[in-house]
C-alpha cells in the first residue's frame, strides 16, 4: 500500500502574548493529525508568555527577535526596537526574505488572524492554498478605518474559518453585497483535563468579601475602563465587592491612575499577566466579562467548565455560549448595565444557585474532537480543492 504524502501546513501569526487566539493555535498545533500533516508555526516576532509552549514536534521559525531578548538598557533597546522595525519593514517589502528562512515550501498557508491576512497573501509561493481564520465583529465601529482593505484581503483566500456564528452572521447583514470565499465555522476547543489540572495548581488568597475575576486584555474593547467606574458606584453606594483583573496592555498605566484617583486599590486590583490565571478563576465567586466586543471568547468556555457563574456583556459570540439567567447572565455593555448585573449577582442567591446547578454537566456540549476534524477536513478539503460553503 502507498504511503500518502503529509500536507504540508504553515500557520502564519505575529507573536505569542497571552491570548485566546494564541491558545487556539497553540492548540490547534498540539492536535491536528501528525499522521497527515506536517506543521510549521511562523512567527514576525518571537515574543509574549506563550512562545515557547509549541509541541516539541512542531517547527517554529520566525522572523525577528521578541523583547525578552532585548538588551534592559533603555538606550541600547530602543536602538534593537528601531534595528527590529526596518527588518519587518524589509520582509514586508520582499516576502523572499521569509522564503530564506522557511527554507521550505507549502501546500496550505494559513493566517491566524486579520492581522497576518496581507502576510499570508504576498507569499511568493503562489501554488499553495491559502486559509484566512476570523475571529473578530467587522461590523464594530472600531474596524472602520481597515475594513475596506480587511474585507479586499479576504475575498483574494481560497477558504475562510469563522470563530463564531455572530462573526460570520454579521456580514451577509450588514454587508449584503460583500462576495466572500466559501467558509463554515469553527469554534474554539477547550483542553478540558489540562485545564482543569491548571485550576487546581495553587489556591490564591482573597479577601472574605464577593469576588469577580476577569482575564483580558488591557484594551479599551475589553470594557475595563466602563467597569472601573461602575465598581467606584456600586461601593458608594453599599455594595460590597472586589474585581481582580488579570493581564496586560496598553491600558495598564491608565488604569492604574484612574484606581488611585478613585481611591479603590483595595478593591480593584490589577494583578498583570500570569501563565495560569485559571486557580483564580476557579476560587473567585463570579467570572465577569465587561467588553465592548468579543467573538468567540475562550475564556468564557473555560470558566464554563469551571462552573463558575459568568456576567458578560451581550456581545460577538458570547450569547452562543451564555443562556441568560440559565448558563450565566448577559447584560447590555453600557454603565448602567453591568452596575444593574453586578447588583444581581450580589443580591440575588436564588440566581446564582440555579445558574451553578445548570453547569454541572455543561461540558458536554464541548466536542473538541469535532472541532479539530473539522478543522482537519477544511485543510484537507481546500488542498484537494474539494471545498465550498456547507
């Protein structure tokens, strides 16, 4: 019997800083057949929490060098920052520069986000089928100023993999005439037993108070800022609680300030990025998700599996996921919204015992084995050119 040939797959992202879609190629990577593929994962920059947790039968390249392995001194860092940018801008001019590093050719070449789209398309291997994953809302006021050139790189994939229903619902609403390639959606697996292992790793201690644990970004979108305000309200006005905020970003220093201003750094508290933020979660009495968007959040399914009561507000994909007052509860991303959700949660135990018995066998709906076949099959399907929209 002939031994079939492996399709040779590249996966094309900018770096590994803590993320959901980090952890969804990391975890595609960790378990699509190695039977039938042969995997290569490219990064622009070797960077963030997650860069070196590939599997060791993966291969990684990458372009340049991350800031961890940059110089501490200001001066000399700012000069490999400036060095580093004018490589980028250089491969970016001349993909032939990524082709000395890859030292190999593809079939399936696939961008892990919008952000890598122009990337994956400008490879000069001009044979191989190429795959555009989305995770994001287009319609959001935010993307307006790229769409255009998002939705222009998009129609030039051969396939196209949605996060989330909302993500790919929302186009053929509010963008009847957009001429799109075949795509189906996907969602996010969950590695149920390792995250579970991971919960149970430490027990962080926290006050006696209600505690509301939320993982993101420091990103406006996230909602973080809105959700300082309604926190400083809802203790002036008698409603004892705390919020840990676990991760990074732009907005750290901002909100920093504003918790001083607002004389909360007992109540609010950023605790950074850390590698397992999931003890946390398991251990707080509510998960709480303020953001302005979402497509199809990672974390929400974790801490489902974690049987943790979730507010969130009705964005993106998070009402595929979230029954309101059966699975967790929704609210609208506004002030008055989650002040009126977080008072729920407080006040209303009858609420948040019927949501928690509803989790207990809410894991179930997550077929993770599903997911990757389905994954699998798209790949598969694209290279023998066998595909179209389901």
């Amino acid at each position: 019997m002939k031994h079939q040939k492996k399709i040779k797959v590249l996966f094309r992202h900018r770096s590994m800083e803590m993320g959901g879609v980090e952890k969804v190629v990391l975890s595609m990577l960790n378990h699509l057949n190695k039977d039938k593929f042969e995997l290569t994962i490219c990064l622009n920059l070797n960077q963030g929490e997650l860069r070196n947790e590939f599997p060791d039968d993966i291969r990684k390249v990458y372009i340049a060098d991350g800031k961890e392995d940059f110089s501490k001194n200001p001066v000399i860092q700012k000069i490999q920052l400036a060095k580093r940018k004018i490589k980028l801008d250089k491969v970016d001019k001349n993909p032939k520069i990524t082709d000395r590093i890859l030292k190999d050719e593809f079939d399936v070449e696939i961008a892990t986000t919008y952000a890598v789209y122009k990337t994956v398309l400008r490879s000069t291997n001009k044979k191989s089928k190429k795959i555009a994953w989305l995770h994001s809302d287009l319609s959001l006021e935010g993307f307006a100023p790229y769409r255009e050139e998002i939705f222009k790189n998009m129609q030039q994939f051969d396939y196209i993999i949605y996060g989330s229903q909302q993500c790919k619902d929302v186009l053929s609403e509010k963008f009847p005439d957009l001429k799109l390639p075949p795509g189906e959606v996907i969602l996010n697996a969950i590695p149920i037993k390792e995250l579970k292992e991971k919960a149970k790793a430490f027990k962080p201690e926290f006050n006696t108070i209600p505690t509301f644990v939320s993982v993101g970004r420091l990103h406006y979108r996230k909602g973080y800022r809105t959700l300082l305000e309604v926190h400083k309200k809802l203790i002036d006005n008698g409603f004892n609680h705390q919020i840990i905020i676990i991760g990074d970003g732009e907005d750290y220093n901002l909100l920093s300030k504003r918790i001083e201003e607002l004389k909360v750094q007992d109540s609010f508290k950023l605790l950074g990025t850390q590698m397992n933020p999931y003890p946390y979660v398991a251990n707080a009495d509510f998960y709480i998700m303020p953001s302005e968007s979402e497509g199809w959040p990672l974390i929400i399914a974790e801490t489902l599996i974690l049987q943790k009561p979730i507010l969130a507000t009705n964005v993106g994909g998070v009402p595929e996921m979230i029954t309101h007052k059966e699975s967790g509860y929704l609210t609208d991303y506004s002030e008055e919204g989650l002040y009126n959700g977080i008072q729920e949660f407080l006040t209303n135990k009858d609420l948040i015992q019927h949501i928690q018995h509803n989790l207990k066998d809410i894991e179930k709906q997550f077929d993770n084995e599903k997911i990757f076949k389905g994954v699998e099959n798209i790949i598969e399907g694209v290279f023998q050119n066998k595909m179209h929209t389901p």
